[in-house]
C-alpha cells in the first residue's frame, strides 16, 4: 500500500480474514467432513455463516479488483488460500453444494490471485498431496522449483 488510507484498509482485510474465514470454514469443514456424529445445527449454522462470508466478499470484489482496493496485497494473498481455494473446489469438494459458481466476483479474484506465478510456486512448497510436479517438499533455492519437485526426485524422496 502507498498511502497511509491504502495499509489501514488492508490491515483491515487481514484482520477479516484472520478473525472469520478460518475459524469459520475450518468449523464448516469439521462438521460436514471429520465430526464422528451428524450435527444437523452445527452444519447448519456455518454453512451459513460460510455462504455469508462469501456474500461480503463477493460484493467487495464488486467495487474492487483486489480485496484492499485496485492492488493485490497481503489481504490476498492470506484471503487466497481459504476463498479461493474453497470456491475453486479444492478443499472440502464445497463448491457445488454452497453454490460457489454464483459469487462471480470472488471466481474473477480467486482466478486472477491463484494464476500469479509467484502463488502457484507457493503453493507447491511443503505440499504433500497433489501431482508429484506439483509437491517441493522442501525449498533451498528458486532452481528447486525447477530441480527438485517429486516427479524429478522420486516419490519417496526426502
């Protein structure tokens, strides 16, 4: 951010991240995936919350192309991992039942923030799931994204 209005705005939507779409997707997530028992409220109550989350963000995607304002920030790259990850179907195989293709301005953000080269190779830092070209299971230096993903090294490599 250049201006002083620019860093409160962001700090902002990293505060808003920290404070509701972890907690409350990660409960989402708990109840309808890992709960050992059906809890019918629980799932209820943040799914909803979920779907109002995304509500806020989709309509301050609507006045924005990032979510503090017209540069991408910190705000998106915290926020990416959790939104986009979510309506992009990664996590939690949510997308369909929490209508994730309707909130447009969060796809447009969410495919413009996770096809930045930089997010692409974070992502691919001490990942142990997905494509092996896709893990670095361990990062040294920037020729490791070119050398030592695990379909160069070998699947059981350390």
């Amino acid at each position: 951010p250049k201006s002083a209005r620019e860093m409160w705005v962001t700090r902002q939507w990293v505060m808003f991240q920290m404070g509701n779409f972890g907690p409350m997707w990660g409960q989402q997530g708990h109840f309808i995936h890992y709960a050992p028992v059906d809890v019918p409220y629980a799932i209820e109550r943040y799914t909803k919350e979920v779907l109002r989350l995304l509500d806020v963000i989709n309509f301050r995607l609507k006045e924005v192309a990032y979510l503090a304002g017209d540069e991408y920030t910190i705000a998106d790259m915290a926020t990416a991992p959790w939104f986009g990850s979510l309506v992009k179907n990664e996590v939690y195989s949510a997308a369909a039942y929490l209508e994730a293709d309707t909130y447009t301005n969060v796809q447009r953000w969410a495919d413009t923030v996770m096809n930045r080269p930089a997010y692409r190779r974070g992502r691919m830092v001490n990942r142990p799931f997905g494509e092996p070209s896709e893990q670095l299971h361990e990062r040294h230096a920037a020729s490791d994204f070119d050398t030592q993903t695990q379909d160069k090294i070998g699947k059981d490599a350390k």
